[in-house]
C-alpha cells in the first residue's frame, strides 16, 4: 500500500495509476483519502509490484507528487484494479 501526497487529486492520477497497474498485470485500487492524498493499493509479482511504486512520482505522473510512502500489506486476492 502506499499513500502519494502533493496535488494528485483532480490531476487524472488515478487513472494514471490505473494504467500503469493494469499494463503489468496487477491488482488493487487507487483512491482519493479525504486530506489530498491518494491512496493505492498493488497486488501481484513483486517485481511488477516495486516497478509500479518507483513509477508513482516518475516524469510521467500527472498533478505534483511531493511524497510516496509505502508498506507491505497481506494480499486480499484481488483480481482487478479498480478506482474509486
């Protein structure tokens, strides 16, 4: 799980998100947290997975990412990427 702050909200970062989850073959959510942040959560191989979290503040992401902290969490058998 991580959560991105800066101005990721309003900016199509979900959906940029989304996109990249989705072209490696993970699972999970990307949401907007009520304080500005984005929360997104990644299911699948871990190389996927770390390739996916150094992209979340690249070049390419849209809106101003000032932070990405991430954690590892139990995987919820997800089976799709879904934004909310």
């Amino acid at each position: 799980m991580a959560l991105v702050s800066g101005h990721v909200q309003g900016v199509g970062y979900r959906w940029f998100v989304r996109g990249l989850a989705e072209a490696a073959g993970l699972a999970g959510r990307a949401r907007n947290l009520g304080d500005g942040r984005v929360e997104v959560v990644l299911e699948g191989d871990d190389g996927a997975v770390a390739d996916v979290l150094a992209a979340l503040d690249g070049p390419r992401a849209p809106g101003a990412v000032t932070a990405v902290d991430s954690r590892d969490e139990p995987a919820r058998g997800g089976s799709t990427f879904t934004t909310e």
